[in-house]
C-alpha cells in the first residue's frame, strides 16, 4: 500500500519553536503583503471607460501604487479615497478596493472630486 504524504498543511504536528520564517516579522506586515497580493484593486465599467476614453496608461507599476495607496487609506480608516498615481487621479472605494472613475492632468482642471474622505499620493 502507497503512503500518503501531507497535502495542503495537514499532516503530522510540526515542533513548537522558530520556524524558517523572518523571527520578529510583525503579525500585521504579514497580514498586509498576504491582503495586498489576495485581493488587488478592481477597476467598475465606468472607470474602465473613462481610462480608455482618456488614454490613461494603466500598467502593472501603476496597479501596484493603486494597491499600495488603497492600502494606506484603508489602514487610516477611509472609505472613499482619491489616489494621486502621477498625472493620474483614481477615486477608489477602499473597502471594495475598486476603482470608480479615473482622470488625467488634463480634465483634472474641471473636476470638483467630492465625496472622498481622503487623499492619497501614491
């Protein structure tokens, strides 16, 4: 008969003691780098629309600075915040993690961005 090995974390108890993760990593970055890679920011149709109608380059540095900004505002306590990404401005519902509507320099001048309870450089 075969042996099974374990699969998924279940199997024999491990030891108690230091393990071969970083001693001292504080439980809170742990539980923030798993959040950020878990759950990235989504972009809503009308936001998709206005990045294509507006030419706002979207890369993957400029989701990471999302994520990185809707990270910080969360850990503030915000709800709906404005993340400055260069000439780019996303306004983000931070408990959703998505994207409600983005701008460029250029139509910056003629918005009033209203409804955010915080502002984020990122």
């Amino acid at each position: 008969m075969a042996e099974i090995s374990s699969v998924g974390g279940v199997g024999p108890a491990q030891p108690a003691g230091p393990s071969s993760r970083t001693i001292g990593s504080a439980f809170g970055d742990v539980l923030a780098a798993k959040l950020k890679t878990a759950c990235p920011v989504t972009f809503s149709g009308h936001a998709q629309q206005r990045i294509a109608q507006r030419g706002i380059p979207v890369d993957a540095q400029t989701i990471d600075r999302l994520n990185g900004g809707v990270d910080r505002a969360a850990g503030k306590g915000s709800r709906s915040a404005l993340v400055l990404v260069d000439d780019n401005a996303f306004v983000v519902s931070v408990p959703n993690k998505t994207v409600v509507t983005a701008v460029d320099r250029e139509h910056m001048r003629e918005q009033v961005f209203t409804n955010i309870d915080s502002t984020v450089i990122a």
